[in-house]
C-alpha cells in the first residue's frame, strides 16, 4: 500500500499561521455552515478517571462539501498546569480526508484552541455587543485571557480594559504584559465589583466554580462572553445574570447538556430551553434576530465546539501547503 503524507504543526507554527483576523472569518464560515446542516456535530465526550489529576475529552466532527473533512480534536484538561507554566490545554487535532479517509494532519491543540476560543468570541462580540462599546472587563489573566484582550481590540474600538483575577499579583503582571499589546490602558483592579463598574463589554475565563459576577454588577446594554466554565456544575455568573440576559450559544445541544452557567440557573427555576434565543450561525445566516435594543444585556456562553477546530485546521492545512510550511512526514 501507498504510504501517505502527513503535515505536523507545533503550537508556534499554528501561532505563526492563524492570525487571530484571519480566524474570526474562519469562525464565521464554521457557524454558518454548522447552521446551515453542513456539519456533523456530535457532543463532546469526556474521560474522567477517579483520583486523575485531569481529564480528556473527544470531540469529533464531519463537514461535508469541497473538501470533505472529518477532525478529531483530543485534549487533555489540567488544570493544575497554569501552576507549572504549561497551557491547561494539551493534546492534537487530527484531521482527516472527507474522501479517503486518510490522515492529513496533527496539530498543536493548545495553540489552536486558544485562538479559535477567541476568534469564536471576537464572532459573537461583533454580532451581539453594541457598535460604541469601548470600555472592557476582563475577569482572568491565563492563557485565554490574553488573547481575548486581542480579540475584543479586534473587533472594536476599545479605549480602557481593567483587569482582576484571583491573585491581585497576577492582574498586575497581566497589565505589564499586555499593555505593549493595545493601544489602550490594561489596569488591574482588585475586585470583580471594581472591574465591571463601568465595563458595557465583558469576557469571563476564569476556572471559578461559584457564580463571581453578580447581577447587580452590570449596567443596561452590556455584552458578556462567558468563557471559563465548560462543565455542568461550574459557573461564572449568577442566575439573575442569566435571566436578565439574552442568551446566545455556539450550540443549543452543548449549552443545555455541559454550560454550568445555564443548567444551574435552570435548576434554580430562574430560565429554560426557551431562554436560548439562538445559536450565532442562526444570526449569522439571518435566521434569528441578534441584538434588539440598546439597553438590552446580550450574553455569549462559550463552550467550544469542535467545527471550530475542524475549520482552523482545515484553514492551517491548505495555508501551510501553500506556504510549504511545517513538519511534512510519511505515514
């Protein structure tokens, strides 16, 4: 049998080779052809061995068209890693020939997520969040945190971002990093009440288990991405939060199945199915209304899924061919 050709990207060639401009079109493209019956998308499954220090989690998807493409995105969550100066974030995306079969790539699955998360978000902030909106919050200061400040400066015309996270020190050392980065002040502040004060535009990546954001917190017209929890009994944001909001999702099955930030609000009587007004790809193609007020709170729940990494590395693998870019191997 004839061997094949395979192409491997390190998380610095995917850096080098998915600016974060060019995968906020590419998120565009994938929820739009997930709303328009393009994609397979089956939920994501998760590994959780007793007494294991993290879990691993298969998310594979099909789009159909030219080409074809199957992905399989296996990562590793850690979350003890950020401790050890590693991604919480490790593992492959895999993609695969739509007519053969065949294996075409493996790719850096840290670098991937990480910029597809905030292009995906980048997606849903253009969409949803006011046109004059410029003054940011951000609750975190990992990995996600950061290109999210890159992100939002994508999309709008930002003039100040305040930072907190858990650790004061690490705010701190976020704003030093990053104000080199945008044309705006970063500054960290020690609370979260501090934070949102006079944010109208709100991204969420922490790893917190109880709700941080309060519903009191938050003025008329604001837009909030929430980005941190992916798991059903973790949250960011309270109940009333949730309920005062607009909700958007990346997918409708993935939100009532794994957002902590929806199902424990549900749980308390506060919303239900009906409170997903839509899914972007439906905004995006027309078939559901996105922002209706200017006063009106909207809310992006991110959970990730996997079309988004199938799309990237589709969009990796044509670039790196025309580029002759990375690690081609037999296989």
């Amino acid at each position: 049998m004839n061997s094949t050709v395979i192409l491997i990207l390190s998380h610095a060639e995917v850096s080098d080779l998915l600016p974060l401009k060019e995968c906020v079109r590419i998120m565009r493209e994938a929820f739009i052809a997930n709303a328009s019956g393009k994609v397979h998308l089956p939920l994501r499954s998760i590994i959780r061995p007793p007494q294991a220090k993290g879990v691993l989690g298969l998310m594979p998807s099909y789009v159909s068209g030219e080409p074809a493409a199957y992905g399989l995105k296996a990562v590793c969550v850690f979350p003890g890693n950020p401790a050890l100066g590693k991604d919480a974030h490790q593992g492959a995306v895999l993609l695969f020939s739509g007519e053969t079969g065949e294996l075409q790539a493996v790719m850096n699955a840290s670098a991937i997520t990480a910029i597809r998360t905030a292009a995906a978000t980048g997606v849903a902030t253009d969409l949803l969040a006011r046109s004059d909106v410029d003054y940011l919050a951000i609750l975190g200061s990992g990995v996600q945190a950061r290109i999210h400040l890159l992100a939002m400066a994508e999309v709008r015309e930002l003039k100040h971002c305040l930072i907190a996270s858990r650790q004061f020190e690490h705010a701190q050392k976020f704003a030093d990093e990053m104000k080199q980065e945008v044309p705006f002040p970063v500054e960290p502040v020690e609370t979260v009440a501090e934070a949102l004060d006079e944010a109208d535009l709100i991204v969420t990546t922490t790893t917190a288990r109880e709700p941080i954001v309060k519903r009191e917190w938050i003025k008329p017209g604001t837009h909030l991405n929430l980005v941190g929890s992916c798991v059903p009994h973790a949250r960011e944001v309270d109940g009333e939060t949730m309920a005062a909001a607009s909700l958007f999702v990346d997918s409708r099955e993935s939100a009532l199945n794994e957002a902590g930030d929806y199902i424990l609000a549900a749980q308390e009587g506060l919303i239900g199915p009906d409170h997903i007004l839509a899914e972007l790809g439906e905004v995006l193609t027309g078939a559901k209304p996105g922002r209706t007020s200017a006063e009106e709170i909207t809310c992006f729940k991110s959970l990730g899924i996997s079309v988004e990494d199938l799309f990237a590395a589709e969009y990796l693998y044509q670039k790196a061919q025309r580029l002759k870019a990375g690690t081609w191997v037999e296989y």
